[in-house]
C-alpha cells in the first residue's frame, strides 16, 4: 500500500515538473519566444517570434533562419516552437540572435523515462545508479572550469577518469573483490589507451580536427580531444572490464582451486564475445 502510494506520488510529482519545465520561463534570464507564424521560401524562413519572458513579453519580432537540406548544423523550425533568444548590451529584443531551439521539456522527458527504466528493470541497483550517475554529474560540472586552461586539461582528465569509475563501481557493486577487480582493470586499460594514443599521436601523421569545429575562441583543440578519447571510452572500458571481473568472480567462487591460467583464458573468451558484439 505504501509503495503503491509514493510510486504514484513521484509520477505525479515528474509530471508536474514536466509541466513547469515546458511551459514556464520566468526562471530563464534570456529571452524565450515562441514561434507563431512562419513563411518559408527555398531553405529560408521568416519567423515570427512572441516573446514569453523579460521586460519585452508579449512582444513579437521577425527573425530570418537559414537551413540546409542535410540539416547537419542548422535547424528547420516548425510553428510553435520555443526558442533561445540573446540580445546585446542595449538590451534591445528588436536585435535579438536566434541561438536555437529550447530542448529542456524534451530533456526532462528522456531523463524520466531512464530514470523510470533503471528502478522498474534494476530495482535496487538502478537507485544505486541513479545516485552514481548524480554524483558523476555533479563532478563533471565542477570540474569543467579545468577544461578552460590547457594545462590543466590532462590532470583533470585523469582526476576524472578515476573517481568516475571509483564511485561508480563502489556505488553500484559495494565494496568488494568483484568491484576492486573492475576499478584496477577499468583504470589499467584506460591508461593503457590513452598512452598508445598519445604515442601515436606523437609519432603519427598530424591529426585533422575538422570535427571539433563547433569550439570556439583559442581552443587547445589536442588537449581536449585527448579528453574526449578518455572520458568517452571509459562507459566501453568499464562495462567490458565490470563483465569479465564478475564472470571470473563467479568462476572463483564455485572452484576455489581453478588456476590462473583458466582464469586468463575464461576472461579472454568473455572479452572475445563481448568484442563480437
């Protein structure tokens, strides 16, 4: 009965924030308009814009978007929309920049769908992940500050890299044989790659760049790709590293005598399998 009471509370709760997430602005400091009326000529629109926040709410102004037919990196807007404005100094809405669509009502969407899935599917473990997921995030954030001065890039990266997997693992497996398995193994394999690839960097053609062309202003453009490579091929490298420890954990704990070299070929073949994948 209680259960029954506060999963009911919650998805209450979630749609009420979905609700004032979507629809209200007053907490943006920038101005949010909604589109109203569009006219459309060869890859060109011109927007009307009723402005829904700031001193100049109720306002409409025209705004011109161009867009290609890939849509790689620019947007088709459609009538209703909701969209981030930014004026100059003066303040003047008559000047505002189109900066792009308002995407946190989709955001807060997907987040409680795969917070819904973690504790229908994993129960326990799934809050669990949760939480490690809320504390890494927080982390991150805390950290970004780091990734504006390039000298300061790799020790944070490497900061990052370890408590990610620390928290993550402790929080979710507890502190055991399994989890202090996964933490070695996750960190060795990340250092190993990150060193392979600063090495072939190093003695390797130069490497293009032409996909990080979305930075901007006096970027370290290597120091933060080294970043990228760590950071992203961390999720790959634990859950690789996290199944082989609990398959050799499993085998360890049914034959306390199994010798290393089964070990070894166990893991090697859990790896293949996950590797065919």
């Amino acid at each position: 009965m209680y259960k029954s009471l506060l999963k009911k509370s919650v998805c209450i709760l979630y749609f009420l924030l979905l609700i004032v997430v979507s629809q209200l602005t007053f907490f943006y400091k920038v101005p949010i308009g909604k589109i109203v009326k569009i006219e459309e000529n060869e890859y060109v629109q011109k927007l009307e814009i009723r402005i829904l926040n700031t001193k100049d709410k109720g306002t409409k102004i025209q705004l011109d978007n161009k867009y290609t037919f890939e849509r790689v990196d620019s947007i088709k807007y459609r009538k209703g929309n909701q969209v981030i404005l930014s004026v100059g100094k003066d303040g003047n809405i008559e000047d505002a920049i189109l900066r792009g669509p308002r995407r946190d009502g989709y955001v807060l969407i997907l987040l409680g769908i795969l917070l819904f899935l973690l504790i229908a599917l994993a129960g326990k473990k799934g809050v669990l992940s949760i939480l490690s997921l809320s504390i890494n995030t927080g982390i991150f954030l805390g950290c970004l500050k780091f990734f504006e001065n390039s000298d300061t890039i790799y020790i944070a990266t490497i900061a990052l890299i370890f408590v990610f997997t620390v928290v993550t693992l402790l929080l979710v497996n507890g502190l055991n044989r399994q989890s202090l398995a996964g933490i070695v193994s996750t960190i060795l394999t990340v250092s190993i790659t990150l060193l392979i690839f600063q090495f072939a960097r190093t003695v390797g053609t130069k490497i293009d760049y032409a996909a990080l062309d979305y930075l901007t202003g006096d970027m370290d453009y290597e120091s933060l790709f080294f970043a990228s490579i760590g950071i992203a091929g961390l999720g790959a490298i634990m859950d690789v590293a996290v199944s082989i420890a609990a398959t050799l954990n499993e085998l360890i704990e049914k034959d306390r005598n199994i010798s290393y070299q089964s070990l070894f070929q166990s893991g090697r073949a859990v790896g293949m399998i996950l590797w065919e994948r």
